[in-house]
C-alpha cells in the first residue's frame, strides 16, 4: 500500500468523480483508476460503488476512508513536528476560538506574538464551545481559546487567562439606560435575542434569569454576535453578551449597561490536550500568551 494510493482514494470519495478527481490532483483518469483498482485489490474489498459516471463509498469504503483521513493526518503532523523542531520560529500553530473571543482577544494576542516571531503561520477554526474541546481530544487542533474554561475535564487542561463580566446590551432609546446600572429583573418582560439551545452563552442568560426568578422572553435565536447585536439597535430586543464582544464594538443605536444583580462573569483561558505533547510550535505559543496575560494582569492589579 502505497501514501499515493490513499492520497487518491481520498480525493475521490470527496468529488464521489474520478475524472474529477484526477484533474484536482493533475494526473491522468487512468492513472487514478489504476490505482484506486490495485488498492481495492489489495484489501480484498470493493471501496466504491459505480453509479454512470459518479461512483460513491461502499461501507467498506467508509470505513477505510475515516483511518485514511487520520492515518494523513498523523503523517503531516509528523512532518511538521520535524520542521518545527530544526525551527520552531517557522511552524504552524493550529488554534480553534469561539466567536465570542474573534474580534478582540484573538487578534491581539495573535498581534503581539507575530511581531516577535512573524516567521510562524496560523490555521485558525472557529467553532462552538463543545467542538473546540473535542477539535483538540481528537487532535484536530492542539490549542483553543475557549470561555468558560473546562477544569474538570480528564482529556483536555485548562488554563483560565482573566474573567469576563457579563453586561447587558439595550436600544440606545430604551428607559433604562438612563441608570448607571441595572438588575437583572429589570428585563423580565423584555423580549430577548439569544443564542440557540445548546450554545454556553444561551446557557448562561437563562441561568442568570432563573436565578433572579424569572424565564426570559425569547424573540430571537442567532449564532453570530454582529446580529444580535444589530437586533438590539434596531430596538427589537434586549441581550446579554460577555464584554469583551463589546471591546471597541457598540453599535450605534446600543448602549452598555452593568448589570449590578447578579454578578455575571465567565472564565477565558486556553486549552491544551493532557495526553500528548504540544509541538515546538505551540509549546512556544502557550508559553508565550500565558506570560502576555499574565503581565496584563499585573499591569491591570
């Protein structure tokens, strides 16, 4: 079994076309078609299934293509350890943050670290609290910002950064905005834009609502925060947002409030996975954002 062999199997379960395939790799159909065949001759089973000119994965075909997958992924990361290691300055660091981290926290930490080493490269993925803990147990990634920051979790450790408040966003015309501060029961006949079951930050309004008796009124349900917000200066609703999403960020038409009670905050930190080391690379990245936050946190004290 020859590394081309898979590399070609994969891109035409991807294109489910081998003539496709064969012009995204820029070789011939047949020499794809020759390959694909002595690879399926090898294992002794069919890998896909000839529909006209489209083919699909048989159930077999499915199977080998989830280990081929990490089975590349393994080799890569292999490859790059070995570049990381002649120059750990010159590596790939693989990062996963939430959305609600992207427009301020990502950018100036990435900032900061890229003007002592601009010879390091990102890939950067977004993604929910629940995928960005998984993207790293499963080595997709080997770092994520993330809020709140896991402790408890036997697969991934956690290292909390600072504490984000959690501040209530209203129509710049709205009553309330006229206080310095406000409590939480303040809004419980307020319609609310939110984010969808499921997401932490859905999680946390609704348990802060609970906590001070009441069950907000949802009008709205977004995924992303730009909307949310433009919900709220349109005057259609109220939200809570962490205030870092709010850094150099208010629309017009909203206003910050404190909310004096409860007390809303959430931790922001980075993760890392316990059971395998961190390339060159990132090893050099997490030590280099743990000493940054934690001269900011000297500064700020």
């Amino acid at each position: 079994m020859e590394l081309r062999q898979i590399q070609y199997f994969i891109e035409v379960a991807k294109r489910e076309h081998v003539t496709e395939a064969a012009h995204s790799l820029h070789v011939a159909q047949s020499a794809v078609s020759r390959q694909i065949a002595n690879l399926e001759a090898e294992l002794g089973v069919q890998l896909f299934a000839r529909e006209g000119r489209n083919v699909r994965l048989t159930s077999m075909g499915k199977v080998f293509l989830d280990h081929s997958e990490l089975a590349l992924r393994e080799i890569e990361k292999a490859k790059q350890k070995i570049e990381e290691f002649l120059d750990p300055q010159r590596g790939i660091i693989r990062l996963g943050f939430p959305s609600s981290l992207a427009s301020h926290v990502l950018p100036s930490v990435i900032s900061e670290f890229r003007t002592k080493y601009p010879a390091v490269r990102f890939q950067l993925r977004q993604g929910s609290y629940l995928f960005l803990i998984d993207a790293v147990i499963n080595g997709e990634i080997d770092l994520a910002f993330i809020a709140p920051v896991p402790l408890k979790n036997e697969e991934v450790q956690g290292h909390i950064f600072f504490l984000d408040k959690i501040v209530s966003l209203l129509p710049a015309n709205h009553d309330l905005v006229k206080q310095p501060q406000i409590t939480l029961n303040q809004l419980k006949d307020e319609p609310f834009v939110v984010f969808p079951k499921g997401f932490v930050l859905e999680e946390l309004v609704t348990n802060a609502c609970k906590q001070m008796g009441f069950k907000p009124k949802i009008a709205f349900e977004g995924e992303d925060i730009d909307a949310i917000k433009g919900l709220v200066a349109s005057g259609l609703a109220v939200t809570l947002l962490p205030e870092v999403t709010l850094t150099d960020s208010i629309p017009r038409g909203a206003v910050k409030m404190p909310i004096a009670e409860p007390e809303i905050t959430r931790t922001v930190g980075i993760i890392i996975p316990k059971k395998r080391k961190l390339p060159p690379s990132e090893q050099l990245f997490y030590s280099f954002i743990t000493d940054f936050f934690y001269r900011l946190n000297q500064y700020r004290l």
